[in-house]
C-alpha cells in the first residue's frame, strides 16, 4: 500500500468526502424520483480523477454499500457500476487532463458502460425495477410491448446519457475551483 492514496490524511478525507456527496446526492434525487437523472456517481468521478481509478472503484462501491446498509438495500448489488465508473474515469484522468472535453467524453463513455452492467442486474435481481425515477418510463415501455431486457435498457441509457456527462462536467468545473494546495503532485496534471 506504499504510494496508496489512503495513507495520507487527505486522501482518506477525500474518500470519505466522495462516498458523502455519493449518498446524498442520490438521496436527493431518488427521493424526489426525478427521472432520467441520478447524480449518485459525483464524489466517485471526483475522487477517480484526484487520486486515481483505485481509490475511485472503492469511493464507489463502498458508497453502494453503505447506502445499502443505511438507506435501500436495492443499491447494494449496484456497487458493480459504481467500481467500474471508478476504474474508466480514474484511467482516462491518468492519461488525459481533466477538462470540459475529456469531461464530455468519459460522461458518453460512462452512458453506454452503465447501462450496460447495471441493466442485467435490474433485470434478474429486481425484474427490470431499480426504485428511481426510471421506473416509471420502464413501466410504461412494458405495458406498450417491450421486452423485459429493451424496456429496462432504454431509461437507463436515456438518463445516463444526461447523468454521466452531467457528473463529469460538474466534476470538470469543481476541480477547477480546488486550491492547489489540496490536490496531491502526482494529480496536477490531470486538474
């Protein structure tokens, strides 16, 4: 664990900082069922960009897990997508700076590769239902003919399509903000 972002006082911080801003951005979102909207992956962006894909898939999981503890276990078996948003945003922040257009493009590549993990786990655990928003769109696309797999892929693809760029650019514009002095020598080049 030499080198882990996890040994410094900060990175722990930001962590635990990602995994709150995770939860309760979710929570507001889930409890106002917003549609085509979750906004539950911002602190998993932020910490993948800041400290890398590591420490961003377990800012993610652990977020699901918690959440799964604290408020709906439905959000457990999600923790899959939430890693792996950690390791694709933390791989491309290691490659290319973070900015408005990098942010753009990791949020189109987060709407495809969401989606397509987290709909066969609302498909056979939950029958196609996750709780949000998009339930309702999936109900309605069922009771018009849909397949199971096709009425759940849609809404989730359409709102991640605005979710993740969402996320990423809110990301891209907030690490603008951080001051230098918070943001560790081996992650300036990527903010």
């Amino acid at each position: 664990m030499k080198n882990s972002p996890f040994t410094s006082t900060k990175g722990m911080i930001l962590a635990s900082l990602g995994i709150v801003i995770n939860i309760v951005f979710g929570t507001v979102v889930q409890t106002f069922q917003i549609p085509l909207l979750f906004l539950d992956t911002i602190g998993t962006i932020l910490v993948s960009v800041l400290l890398g894909p590591f420490a961003g898939a377990l800012t993610g999981g652990l977020t699901n897990i918690i959440q799964g503890m604290v408020t709906n276990p439905k959000d457990i078996p999600f923790a899959l997508v939430n890693i792996v948003i950690g390791i694709i945003v933390g791989f491309i922040a290691k490659k290319h700076k973070f900015d408005i257009k990098t942010a753009v493009i990791t949020g189109l590549i987060l709407a495809v590769v969401a989606p397509l993990i987290g709909t066969p786990i609302a498909v056979f655990v939950y029958g196609g239902l996750a709780g949000g928003g998009i339930d309702i769109i999936f109900a309605w696309l069922l009771a018009s003919g849909k397949g199971i797999f096709t009425a759940a892929f849609i809404p989730r693809i359409t709102g991640n399509l605005i979710d993740k760029v969402v996320s990423c650019l809110l990301v891209a514009l907030v690490i603008k903000k951080i001051p230098e002095n918070l943001i560790s020598e081996s992650t300036k080049k990527n903010v």
